[in-house]
C-alpha cells in the first residue's frame, strides 16, 4: 500500500486541476479536505485505489445538499492513523504516521 497516487489523467483542465490542488493540500495540512468542485472530487475519487476505500483509511461524503448556485459540497477524510506525504503539486502517498 505504499504506492505514489497521481489524481490527474491526461487532457485534465485546469479548473480540475485547481481543485485537486487545493484538496491534496488542505489533506496534507488538515487530514480532511472539503470541495465545492465535484468534478474534481470525482476524479480524486477514481484515481484512490480501492483498497484504501474498503479499509476505511480514505473516507468520502456523499453530498446531500445542493447549493442555491448548483455546487455540492464533498468532504474526504483520511483517516487519523495514517497522513499523506505530497510527492509534488498533485502527487502524495498515504503513509501510517
């Protein structure tokens, strides 16, 4: 499991980008992120493997509300046992502290 995760694919825009810019950030710095880029917190979410998925150690919300201006809003939690280590702007690897 300690495998160097890219959350980008080719032909990705930059707003898309952006967004998983800031959430490997605030999850680097916080262990939690929040998003109001739902395409970009898709993305995010194929490219983790499954693995961290089903043991919990990355947890994603399901939105449950809509903004007036059409935005939902994400939350994805790692779990407190393990952080993320950044391996450049939109590379990490999830490591056990």
């Amino acid at each position: 499991m300690n495998k160097i995760i890219m959350p980008l694919t080719l032909g990705t825009s930059d707003e898309i980008k952006k967004g998983i810019k800031d959430i490997v950030n605030q999850l680097e710095k916080n262990n939690y992120a929040i998003s109001l880029n739902g395409k970009a917190t898709r993305l995010f979410g194929k490219k983790i493997p499954d693995v961290y998925k089903r043991k919990g150690i990355v947890i994603f919300s399901k939105p449950s509300y809509r903004y007036p201006n059409g935005e939902l809003k994400s939350v994805i939690v790692i779990n407190p046992k393990y952080r993320i280590l950044k391996r450049g702007k939109y590379k990490f690897k999830i490591l056990l502290k």
